[in-house]
C-alpha cells in the first residue's frame, strides 16, 4: 500500500518534510497547498505527480490523500484542521498548534469524536539523549529543572507580531515546556514575566517581548524556570537541565550530558528525529498503532495551554493554575 500524502505549507518545515517522505518506499507526496496557486506550483514541480493548490479545501477535493502535513505559522491553524477532521483524514501538525485555546479545544473534540490519528511535531521527543533522560530518570529524583531558549528574532515578519505567532513561549520555547513535561511531568501552575528590553527599537512593528522568565510548579512537587530571548545576534541556545539527587540532566540539540559526582557521561544524538517522528506517524497510518506517536494532538494540547497561561500570567501580574 502506498500511501498518499498531501503538504499545508511550504516553507522550510512543509519542504523538509516532503523531502524526507519522498525517499520513503511505499510513500508518495501528491499534493501541495499554499498562499498562492505559484508557490503551490513550484513546490510540486519538484516531486513526480505532484499537484498544487491554492486553499485545503480544493486539495482535498481534488486528490484521495491518506494523511496531511500540517506546516503552517500559528495564526494561520485552524481552517485546516476542521478540514481534516471533518473529512476524517489523518494528520500531523507542526508545533505550535495554535494562538489560543479556544481554537484547538473545539478541534480536539472532533479529533477524538472520530479517534482521528494524529501527531504534533514535538521532535525533542524522539531524540536519542531524551529517550535515555527518562530512562536515567526512573531510578533518581529530579528536584527542579532550568530551560531556556536563546536567541536571534526570526526575519519573518509575522513573528514579531503577537497575533502572528503569540510570542517566543509559545512559538519556540514550546519545545523547552514539552519537554519538562515529557522528562519530568504535568505542570500544575505558572507565573510569567516577560520584558520589551531592545528589538523594538531596531524593528519594524514588534509586538512580541524579547526577553521572559517562567516559573512552573510541577504536580510531583519539583518546580522549574525557563526562560528565553530572541533579543542576541550570538550565543545562541536551547535545552533544557535537570537537577536530580545525583547530579545534573543536560538536554540539548546534540543530545544529552549526564554529570555525576566524580563522572561525566555524554550520549550524542545518533538518530534523526525528523525521521523517528515520521516513521512513527506512517505506522500508526498503516497499522492503526498509534504507540510509537510520542506526541498526539491531545498530548500537544497540554503543552500549549501551559504557554498560552503563560502569555496570560505576564500580561496580568498573575500566577495561573492549570
């Protein structure tokens, strides 16, 4: 069985997507949407039988797809996963899901009405150096964590617009919070602080804060802080550090340090996890076993609500509880 499977969105994330399904066997990329009816087309000029399309709903009633990447900046979800759900067809979503909650709550109702497969691209989960954290983790106790995300503003102009991208928590430091969540556990409460320090000075219509600090409470107990900002041209960086009763967890991009009294023992990503979450997505497709999904749309909705209160405890002075 060939499967047949349609990209939202062609930019970076939509491109390499389509790119590594196209070396897959028995996958086939048949279909494109974009902005425009062009982009649409110059996207699928580069895959054999390929076709584009300007709007989901032409794509969908043009070509039997099996599944639908979903790649798109957060203002623009929700059209398209109503799509999807209403034509039962399954997909997986780039991160993050939404601007707000209301959105995705009225999408992941219909989800689970039709015990849709779906998958959310938190790939910090299928990395190497995580999967060895939870297993290091079993035998100690984390006490708290630190995470962060720094960097750089992102040249798209929708991004430094609260209502293109909500922000750096939830578009970027998302990852950072899915992960405490998959290591440690649920967060039950958040307390935000977020700052205007510099970039809106030097840029054009920037809505977003530049610099916050997060403070989680954790049900287990262990409380943790991130913080991020795309405010600095270098030293750019994303992990996240767990403290536990015998040294220190480091999870980053290249994989995972582990520092033990008198003992440090590094584990260097081997796999890709672009691919581990795709061959994950396509045997749930095929089989119908959704285990191998690390990150379902119902999963990624925890996460997203943990940024949107975080959003709304800086714009308030507040803590909130999940």
């Amino acid at each position: 069985m060939t499967l047949q499977i349609g990209i939202i969105g062609t930019g970076w994330f939509g491109m390499m997507h389509a790119e590594k399904l196209a070396r897959l066997d028995g996958v086939k990329v048949t279909a494109f949407t974009a902005t425009s009816q062009q982009k649409a087309d110059v996207a699928a000029q580069r895959f054999e039988g390929a076709k584009g399309y300007d709007s989901v709903h032409t794509m969908l009633d043009d070509r039997k797809l099996d599944a639908v990447y979903v790649c798109v900046p957060p203002f623009a979800h929700g059209e398209i996963e109503a799509a999807l759900v209403e034509r039962g067809i399954p997909f997986l979503v780039e991160k993050p899901i939404a601007l707000d909650n209301e959105q995705p709550t009225a999408i992941l109702k219909g989800i689970t009405e039709k015990k849709l497969i779906t998958s959310v691209g938190y790939h910090f989960r299928y990395m190497d150096g995580t999967a060895r954290a939870r297993e290091i983790l079993r035998e100690r106790t984390a006490l708290m964590s630190l995470g962060y995300w720094m960097g750089s503003m992102p040249g798209v102009s929708w991004w430094r617009k609260m209502e293109g991208s909500a922000g750096q928590f939830v578009e970027q430091t998302t990852h950072i919070v899915d992960l405490l969540r998959y290591t440690v556990g649920e967060v039950s409460e958040v307390y935000a602080a977020y700052g205007n320090r510099y970039m809106h000075t030097i840029e054009d219509g920037v809505t977003v804060p530049d610099v916050g600090t997060v403070t989680l409470k954790l049900e287990g107990g262990t409380v943790a802080t991130i913080s991020n900002t795309c405010a600095i041209p270098a030293g750019d960086k994303a992990g996240l550090h767990i403290y536990t009763n015998k040294g220190v967890l480091e999870l980053g991009h290249g994989g995972l340090v582990d520092i033990e009294a008198g003992r440090k023992t590094e584990y260097a990503n081997q796999s890709d996890p672009y691919e581990l979450e795709n061959d994950a997505f396509l045997h749930a497709l095929r089989t119908g076993d959704t285990s191998r999904i690390l990150s379902s749309y119902e999963d990624a909705y925890r996460t997203h609500q943990i940024t949107i209160a975080a959003n709304e405890s800086a714009r308030t002075g507040l803590p909130i509880k999940l």
